[in-house]
C-alpha cells in the first residue's frame, strides 16, 4: 500500500506576538527572521497515522508531500525522521501570494497522481496558519475519492479504511472503499519524537523536487477576494474601586461586579 501525506510548512503558532508582524500593504504575514518554521501540527498527527497503519501490516511505504515558496530543509525533513519513506517538495514563489486554496488543490491532486498507486491520502484537519480547512476536501473532490474528516484512529485493511471520526458526544466508526482521503486531529494523540537515529538518516536523504511545469499545474485567480488582513485591536479599560478602608472596597468591587454580571 502506498500512503501519501499531505504536510506544510507553517510559521510557528508558539510565535511571542512581539515577533508576529503582519504586511499590510500586501495582506501577507512576514516570516519572523529569527524563529524557524514547522510542520503543521496537525500534519505531524497525520505523519504519525500513516506510520501506525504502517507498523500494522507489511508493504506500506509512506510518500510525503509539501508545496510552498520555500522551505527550510531540517524542518521539512522531520516526516523523513519520524519514518516516512520519501518527501516530496513542490517550490514555488506562486505560492508566496494570497491564500488560494484551489492552487493547493490542483497542485497537491496532481502530485498524487504522479505518484501513482496511492491509496489512501492523510493530511491534519487543517493548518495552523490560515485555519481553512479547505484543502484536503478539495483534494478529495478533485481525485473523485471519498473522505472522512476528523478522525482520531485510522486503519487500512481488507480494500478499505475504517476510521473514528470525532464528532461533539463521543465518536463515530465509518468505513470507506480505497483509495479514499482521510484527515485527522489532535485526538489521535501525540506525534512520535524522531529519534537520532532517524535524524541522521533524513539528513542522508534527497527529496524528490518537482515543479508546477512537472506537474502541469499553473496558479490560477482564487475564488475569493482578501480585503484586508491585521493584528485584532485590543482596548484595555482600567476601574478603580476606593473606599474608606479595604472591607468598604471590597463590598463596592462585589456591587460593581453583579451590575457587570461578573458574579
């Protein structure tokens, strides 16, 4: 079985809101200069699905996928360090532009396919940076495969998959016909910590380079329009209660709670 993993190369959420600078003028998030990227959180959760069902049954190799502007070669090479087999970088300054998750889509479906003989496609339920959500369904509607969405277990036997969806009581089983696409969230549990070993074996590792020309793909205008993209602005209002002595003070910071409905 061949399992392709849809994983991308984000700006770390943990970014101190000092460092996160945001350009206006071309409604485009700036790149800390001094703090490194990382794999989607979410993407590392679906790394570690598709080792699972690998550790579960034999002939399973595991393809990576990663489309972006650029990538810092360390960061992107942890699914090789975590065990996938290969790791694929699709490098494009197109994709530096505005958020267009139809280019995502176009792109990614047609790695898979160039791949070929893949079955079941994983990806996180969605990345830590736009939050969308959108490209892993795209990439299910464009392959003509079904998919099933927030899932915290996955197994692959028998011509199928059978997955736990997460749902807001508990969870749901639901079975689906290979090849199909699958995304999972943090309740799979943690990531496995690529050990030295396996990263002294990433770093001995090429990844395959393809271009949008090698694939056939070419950007094209998103569905949608960003009008503006900023910082949420804050207000601080400061009050302060006095009174003759402390037991006074408290008794008028409990009135003027109630009246906010603070208690």
């Amino acid at each position: 079985m061949k399992i392709a993993v849809l994983a991308k190369q984000v700006i770390d959420p943990e970014t101190p809101l000092s460092a996160f600078k945001i350009d206006s003028d071309a409604k485009r998030v700036v790149t800390p200069p001094n703090l490194p990227p990382v794999i989607n959180g979410f993407d590392e959760q679906a790394v570690e699905a598709a080792l699972r069902v690998k550790e579960a049954q034999a002939d399973v190799f595991i393809a990576v996928i990663t489309a972006g502007a650029s990538f810092a070669p360390d960061v992107v090479k942890k699914p090789l360090a975590m065990g996938a087999d290969q790791l694929v970088l699709i490098e494009d300054p197109a994709f530096d532009a505005n958020p267009n998750p139809l280019f995502a889509v176009d792109v990614l479906a047609a790695a898979i396919r160039r791949l070929g003989g893949v079955e079941l496609v994983i990806a996180g339920r969605q990345a830590s940076d736009w939050d969308n959500a959108q490209v892993p369904v795209g990439v299910a509607e464009a392959l003509g495969w079904p998919i099933a969405t927030v899932c915290q277990r996955v197994e692959a036997r028998d011509g199928k998959v059978v997955v736990e969806r997460v749902t807001p009581d508990g969870h749901e089983v639901v079975e689906a016909p290979l090849p199909t696409v699958v995304t999972v969230s943090n309740e799979l549990g943690n990531a496995r910590y690529p050990n030295m070993r396996g990263i002294m074996a990433a770093k001995r590792v090429e990844p395959t380079r393809w271009s949008l020309d090698d694939l056939g793909v070419q950007p094209r205008e998103p569905a949608f329009e960003l009008t503006d993209l900023r910082l949420p602005e804050t207000a601080k209002l400061t009050e302060f209660i006095e009174g003759e002595d402390d037991a006074d003070a408290g008794r008028k910071l409990a009135a003027a709670m109630r009246e906010a409905n603070l208690l």
